[in-house]
C-alpha cells in the first residue's frame, strides 16, 4: 500500500526520472484489487431476476468512472517512469495501442529489469 500511496502522493504527475519494478508492480497491484471490489460491488448490486440495479449499483458506477479519471495521470506517470528505468524513452508506452499484441509488449518491458546506476533518466533508484 505503501508504493501506491508514494505514487499517489508524492508522483502523482512526475513523468521524470525512474521507477523501480516493485513501485510500478504494487501501484497496478493496488489499483487492480480497487477496481475489481468497485466492479464487484457493482455486479452485486444487479438483481439477476429483473436486471435492475440498486442504488448502491449506481454509486459504485459513478465512483468507478471518478476513480478511472483520477487514475489515469498516474498510472501513465509510472509507466513512463519504469520505461526510463531501462533507459528507453517514455514514448514506448504508446505501443500499448498496437493491436492485439500492444499490451502483452508493454507487460513485458514493465518485467524487464532497469539499467544498473544512472542513466540519462537519473539515478538508479535501487541505490
């Protein structure tokens, strides 16, 4: 919780410098668990015999969407960081888009560890 609240707070909107696997993987880590007890939530709230949905339903939808918005700085934010951390540029990230296999490219420079002391991105962050 630790790594995520430090995204948060402090990096919220810092695309310079590095990010470590661990501060990238426990940020996604926390934010997925988050995102899946709303949509949990949400889905619960749905009656299975008429389809309508409560209004505890129509909270959760709405804190979702505010959620999903707030998230998106950030979670762009560590993502170029950790692609800094293997000295690429953070415009890799844009290969995300890439049809079918964009994400699977992307989660695997996000496994690949960063270069060993500093690099044009700063210090290792690891030291």
């Amino acid at each position: 919780m630790n790594w995520y609240l430090e995204v948060i707070k402090n990096n919220y909107a810092n695309f310079s410098g590095r990010a470590r696997r661990k501060e990238y993987w426990m940020f996604t880590l926390v934010n997925t668990i988050i995102i899946a007890v709303l949509y949990a939530i949400l889905i619960s709230s749905v009656d299975m015999n008429t389809g309508e949905m409560s209004s505890l339903g129509s909270i959760a939808g709405i804190i979702i969407g505010i959620y999903s918005l707030a998230i998106i700085v950030p979670s762009l934010a560590v993502t170029i960081r950790r692609f800094h951390d293997q000295d690429k540029s953070g415009w890799m990230f844009l290969l995300a888009f890439i049809p079918a296999v964009g994400g699977l490219i992307v989660f695997v420079f996000m496994c690949l560890e960063g270069t060993k002391g500093d690099n044009r991105f700063g210090p290792d962050p690891k030291a």
